[in-house]
C-alpha cells in the first residue's frame, strides 16, 4: 500500500448516465467501460491536443471520482464546472486519502493487471500503517510503460509524446476535445517520441532524459527518450 498524499478525488455526484455522457466528451478514455470493480487510467486534452491533466476514474453507485496530482485538481475542476448545470451534475474534493494498491489480486478499482500484479486504488479515512513509498509506487508503474504529467519536465505535450497513447487513449470512441489532432498523429505516426525506461548506478547528467530521478536501491531510474 501507498499512501498517494499529493493526490486528491473531484467526486462528480448526479444521475450516472449524466456524468458518463458529461466525462465522455471532455476525457480520452471511454468513460463507458469504467465499473465499480474496474477503474481507469485517462487524460484531458484541449482543443489542440496538449495534455491538461492525467487522472484515474473511479466509479462509486452513481457517482463517479476523478483522482489526480493536487495540483492539477482546480484546472480540472473549472474546466468541468462551465458543463456541470447543462447535465445536472455537482462536484465535490472527497475528503478520503487515496491509497495506491498493488497486489496479486485486486477486485475493485483496478485500473491495472499483467500476469504477476494488479493496480488499483483504494479510498480510506485513515492511513494504514504498513505503506510503501511513493517513489517506489511510481517506478513500478515506469516498468509497465504508466506515465504521468507530473513525471515529465517539459510540459505542453501531446499524448504520444509521454506514452499516454498506449494506455489512457480510447481510437474508438466518439469525439472528445482535441481528439482530431489526437487520431490525425496517431494514424500518421507522427511526433511518438519512444520513451525508455534506464536505470544507472550513477546519477545521470544527459539532455535526452524526460523526467525527473527516481532513487531507488542504490540505482538511479529516468525515462529517457531515444537519441
């Protein structure tokens, strides 16, 4: 278990088909596959394509929860707050902390499963008192290909330019904002920048790496992009 303090949950709160069809034009994932035992890794993009914010979405009865770093949490919220009345939908920070999850089996609010693990998340009251660190929480998911905004220094990027293409975008879906630029590139292959997981006894000094460094057991890890 990891305690994720810097992330907090906008619970959206109304009729749940309100939200699917409210979440549905404005996020990258498909909205419609997310279950109360199955939860989801997604984006929000504007109108040119660029990455606003990276989240997990929950669902809960007819409620749905957009978990995100703290500091993405007011862009996100008044971004949807110009669409709330038009589909009679509220919007409130829950007060839960947000545990990250990774375990053999995890049968509600998976986002996440390969052959050993699954990932999810939990939402408590109180913190328990076994956890793991958070850098160790980010770097397994490094080593499953799941990125977020927050791992990356330069900002004003496009999906497949931080890997979001594999795991946090719907080609199927209907249309959602900034989908056109989004589709148009990945069809053309344009601008997929391959994002490598390294790993260095040495801490690196090169101008190829992407995100910040992770230190962990003596090993410095970054995700570098390929020269």
């Amino acid at each position: 278990m990891t305690l994720l303090e810097n992330y907090k949950s906008l619970r959206l709160i109304g009729n749940a088909e309100n939200i699917q069809q409210m979440l549905q034009g404005q996020l990258t994932s498909d909205i419609y596959e997310v279950t109360e035992s199955y939860s989801q890794l997604s984006a929000m993009c504007d109108e040119k394509g660029f990455v606003i914010a990276d989240m997990f979405v929950s669902k809960e009865r007819e409620d749905y929860l957009l978990t995100l770093h703290e500091s993405l949490v007011d862009n996100v919220s008044a971004e949807l707050e110009r669409y709330l009345p038009f589909y009679k939908v509220s919007s409130e920070i829950d007060s839960r902390l947000v545990i990250g999850i990774i375990k053999d089996r995890i049968d509600k609010h998976r986002y996440f499963k390969n052959k050993q693990k699954s990932f999810g998340l939990e939402f408590l009251s109180t913190a328990p008192s076994d956890i793991k660190s958070i850098q160790e929480w980010r770097l397994l998911h490094w080593q499953q290909g799941i990125y977020f905004l927050q791992d990356f220094i330069k900002q004003g990027l496009r999906p497949q330019e931080i890997g979001f293409e594999e795991n946090r975008i719907s080609f199927s879906k209907g249309c959602y904002r900034g989908q056109e630029i989004i589709a148009r590139m990945h069809y053309l292959n344009k601008k997929k920048i391959p994002t490598n997981l390294m790993s260095s006894e040495e801490k690196p000094e090169d101008k190829n790496i992407l995100s910040e460094i992770i230190l962990h057991e003596d090993l410095y890890w970054f995700l570098q992009k390929s020269k």
